[in-house]
C-alpha cells in the first residue's frame, strides 16, 4: 500500500501539470492574437490636444512637481 501512494500522487502531479501547462499555452495563445490584433489595427485611441487658453485667458499652476523618488531637491 505505502508503495502505491508516492506513485500515484507523482502520477496525478504530473496529470495536473500537463492540464495548467495547455491551459497556459492556450491563454498565451489567445491573448497573443489579440494583441498583434490591436497592433495592426491601430485600435489605441489617440487623446484629444488640450486647447490652448485665449489671450485674456489667468493661468495659474497649481501643481507642483514632485521628483519620481518622491524626495524634495536639496539646493
């Protein structure tokens, strides 16, 4: 009996490996299609140009810029 356990558990091991690998391979393959797809349809919409205020237009920034390490410059 304790011969048969390690055998049948490396068995089903190697089942349930093979399943989730061609599930895998499926899922790359779909989403790969779609992909090149898109690519050569150009389907990303492109934004619209933020319109430039008129001449008696008040601007005024309010954002400030923050560095990407999130640390303020040392002058």
């Amino acid at each position: 009996m304790s011969e048969r356990t390690p055998r049948r558990r490396r068995l089903l091991r190697v089942a349930e490996r093979a399943i989730l690998g061609a599930g895998m391979t499926l899922v790359a393959f779909v989403v790969e299609r779609r992909l090149l797809k898109a690519l050569r349809q150009g389907s990303t919409a492109r934004p619209h140009p933020i319109p430039e205020p008129g001449p008696g237009a008040q601007v005024t920034a309010t954002a400030t810029a923050v560095p990407p390490n999130g640390r303020e410059r040392q002058t």
